[in-house]
C-alpha cells in the first residue's frame, strides 16, 4: 500500500511538472523522486557492487527545486544550478525487532529533511538525445535523527555511537531526457533517471559521525 500510494503521488507531481509553462532559458528545475534505504556504503553503490540485503524498511519522498546559475560553465558542457529541497523519511514498525528495543534514539516516526546544495550537470549529447550526470553538495538537516543512521552507528560503535540531525549531503544523479526519448516534444527537458542521496559526517568530521544513510530513488526531473 505504502508503494502504491508512493508512486500516485509521484504520478500526479509528475503531470503538475510536465503542465508547468515554458519560462525563459529554463532557468528553473523540479524533481519529485521516491527510493529506499540501502545498507550498501556510498563506494560499494558507485562501483556496482551487489547491494547489501536490507532488513529494514525505510523510504523517502523527496521534492526539490533548482536554478540555473551558470549555463555551459567556462564553456563547458556543464551547467551549475543552486538547488534545495524538502524529503519525508518513512520507516516500518520497528517495534517487531527485539534487537531495537534496548537502542537509545531509534523511533519509527516520520523524519522531515531540508537541504541545500549546488549541484553540477555534465550533458552528453548523442543520437538525438541528452544524457545528464549531476553531482550535488552540500547540507542536510532532518527533524529527528533517521532511525536507518542510529543503527548503523549503534550497532558499530555501540554506546559510543554518534549521530547529528545536520549531515553532509551528496546528490549523485544519472538521468535521461525522456521527451526525446519516446519523441515527444511536449515531454522534452523532463528528465527520468536514478538519484542517490547520501548523508554522512564525512569519517568523523562532523560532529563526530563516522557513518551516514544512502538511498536509491528513481526521479522525474521538469527544466521550465
């Protein structure tokens, strides 16, 4: 039900996005994306590994605006956009697992994210259409502390555990322009693809966190 619901609501922000009229050099951005938590580390994800089983269930709705900073960046094929964003983080019941009860800060509450990052397209072109790898920095802060970081941390450091509503944030994303895709003219400058995002103290540095969260999502992307 809850992947049913996810996806409508996907859908129906997908339909507002493609709606939106056409402003001047698309200087905007939208992105609506939905995902789940992985247990796999930021490494094993970029190089392809096979992904870590997860035990728990954990997702993310997640919307985020941007501007377009810098086209064609010194003349590059990249563009650099100033972008923020709202998420919900979402977890099961996690009263079912005797090994949590005894976690200090593990709740089964929804978590609210705010970001804020820059982020930087590189554009391929080829047969007739665009492919886009977008790297974002910057930072996240969350409403509560996500139950997904508090174990892991806990469950490797114990009572020594170290955990922070403020995180670095990383937004790595690969996509397509689906208009040209499927040729269709109304759908061009709308993007379909895969976003990791990714929150983490950077080992240690800030404060004190060694770990982090990585979720995988799939998002629909409307440049206007």
């Amino acid at each position: 039900m809850r992947l049913k619901s996810s996806f409508s609501f996907l859908l129906a922000l997908f339909y507002a996005l493609v709606g939106v009229s056409s402003l001047q050099a698309s200087e905007y951005s939208l992105r609506v994306a939905y995902g789940v938590e992985t247990d796999s580390d930021l490494g094993q994800i970029l190089t392809l590994q096979k992904p870590s089983d997860r035990k728990y269930d954990f997702d993310v709705i997640a919307l985020d605006a941007g501007y377009l900073l810098k086209p064609s960046l010194n003349d590059w094929p990249v563009d650099l956009y100033i972008k923020g964003g709202v998420a919900l983080f979402r977890t099961e019941d996690l009263s079912i697992y005797d090994e949590l009860k005894q976690m200090q800060d593990v709740s089964d509450k929804d978590v609210y994210e705010f970001t804020l990052y820059v982020k930087l397209y590189y554009n391929i072109d080829f047969l007739s259409n665009r492919v886009r790898i977008g790297f974002g920095e910057g930072g996240s802060y969350v409403s509560d502390y996500l139950a997904a970081e508090v174990i892991e941390e806990r469950s490797e450091d114990g009572d020594d555990a170290k955990y922070s509503k403020y995180l670095n944030y990383l937004d790595i994303s690969f996509d397509i322009d689906l208009g040209k895709l499927v040729k269709a003219k109304w759908l061009e400058e709308t993007y379909l693809g895969y976003t990791i995002k990714h929150r983490s103290g950077i080992f240690g540095l800030i404060n004190g966190v060694s770990g982090g969260s990585n979720y995988n999502t799939v998002s629909i992307e409307r440049n206007f």
